[in-house]
C-alpha cells in the first residue's frame, strides 16, 4: 500500500488572513467537529492495545510513551496525570520526548531526528520485556520514535502507536498500531490542531481504561486521587460520605486526611 501523509495535504479553507474572527474560530470548530468520529473508528484498534498493557501493568509492567514535539508533550502531560488522578506510584506510565526536558518548553534542532536517540532514552529506565512501548507521531514518520519502536520489537516488548497517517513507516513498526484519519489541517501541517486533538483524545481513552481495568477506579469515582490541594480534599471528603454512608463532614474529612485516600478511609469503616 502507498503512503500519502494526509498530515501535509492543503488545508481545505484559503486566504486565513481575510478571514473576520468569527470565521476563522466557526471554521477551525467545524474541522474540530469530525475527530471525534476519527477517533470512533479506531477503537478496534484502541481496544487491543488497551487489552495488552492492562494485562501488563497488572503483571508489574510499565507503559511507555515516545513522542517528539507536540506528540511527545501530549505524552508526557498523560503520563503527568496518572499520579494525581489515580494514585498510582510515579514510574508506572513514564513519558518521553525527543530533546529531553527542554523540548517540553521549546524546540530542540534536530531531535526528532536521531533514530538511536529514543531506544537510548529508553534505556535509561532499563525498559524490558514486561513493559509496553507506544510511539506517538501524527506524521508517522518521525525518526526518534521510529527507532525506539524498531528496537523495542527486537527487544521483544510490545509496541504501539498512534498516528494519523494510514500506512506509515511507524505503524509497520507496531505490533498495535492505532490510526486517527482527521485530515488536512485548517492550517496546512500544523498537526498540533486536529492530529494532536486525535492524540489527546486517544491517550485519554487509553490511560483511563487501563486505570480502570486494573481496579484504580470504583462506581465512577476516583477513589485512590492523591490529596494535593483543598479542592482534591474537599471532593474525596464528599465522595467518602456517600460510599462509607458518614453523615458528619469533619469526621469523614478526618478520616480522610489519616487514611490518604477515599478508598483506604472507606475500607477502615467497613
């Protein structure tokens, strides 16, 4: 099958610039409006892959993200989240992004460019066989993350990808590959518009299924949220009162603040 990077295609609206305010935001939410639906057609995809690294994590893997640019900060801000939202120890699902932690803020020339540089990173947290490896690049032709992948599979750890390119030269190097078909772009290639929408919305489907496939989650609560601020305190002093049926705010606040979580303080009542 050929490969076309629709990625790069013109963008279907001409002359931006003559464009009145009110256009240009009703025209990028018109292109918005079809991602999700993009998205809607790859949860086979999303599916398996979710599978995998849930029996993974389960095992005591971890789950990696390799991007560059846009991807590879979509990947880390994911993997940011997990701590907070879920409890879960920091290290489990672990982000990396070509140029290392400069490139979070601002470009670094050429990064995305070395193929052996992100099986090197990769490296540096003695990725095994346990682990799954997912590379995150809208074009699908990113070198650094190709590369990891490439040497993950010789490695023998699993591999996926989210793209939004058919027929790239990282999904032939994913056991899993996910692809996100949005478009051209309302500006030509500026993939961080509807490519990185797609990503986002992907990691969350993934993140927040493996979170709840390996018991993070309860009802619809996020019982094992960490406590980093009044508002965090606040809705799991709410949400222990409902699940453990305590009446009294201050005690089950109290309760709360002792135990960490909702889930622990609800398991000291019982």
């Amino acid at each position: 099958m050929s490969f076309e990077k629709i990625t790069e295609e013109p963008g279907r609206y001409r002359h931006l610039e003559k464009m009145t305010i009110h256009e240009i935001l009703t025209n990028i939410n018109h292109e918005d409006n079809e991602v999700p639906a993009a998205v809607g057609k790859a949860i086979p995809q999303i599916e398996k892959l979710v599978s995998v690294i849930s029996d993974k994590m389960l095992k005591g893997g971890r789950l990696f993200y390799v991007g560059a640019g846009t991807s590879g900060r979509l990947g880390i801000l994911d993997a940011s989240e997990i701590p907070p939202t879920y409890g879960m120890p920091y290290g489990l699902i672990i982000g990396i992004i070509a140029g290392g932690e400069e490139a979070i803020q601002k470009p670094v020339e050429n990064a995305e460019d070395d193929k052996e540089q992100g099986w090197l990173d990769l490296q540096e947290y003695s990725v095994s066989e346990k682990d799954v490896v997912i590379g995150i690049a809208a074009s699908g032709t990113t070198p650094y993350v190709i590369g990891a992948l490439e040497e993950s599979r010789k490695n023998k750890i699993i591999t996926g990808c989210i793209t939004c390119n058919p027929g790239s030269p990282i999904s032939k190097q994913a056991d899993y590959p996910i692809e996100v078909v949005v478009g051209p772009e309302f500006v030509t290639a500026s993939t961080r518009m509807k490519s990185g929408t797609a990503q986002k919305l992907v990691l969350n489907m993934i993140s927040t299924t493996v979170m709840i496939q390996i018991g993070r989650v309860e009802d619809n609560k996020m019982v094992n949220m960490q406590l980093t601020n009044s508002k965090l305190i606040d809705r799991g002093t709410k949400m222990l009162m409902e699940k453990a049926g305590i009446k009294d705010y201050q005690k089950a606040k109290e309760l709360l603040l002792k135990y960490g979580s909702v889930k622990k303080a609800e398991e000291s009542v019982k």
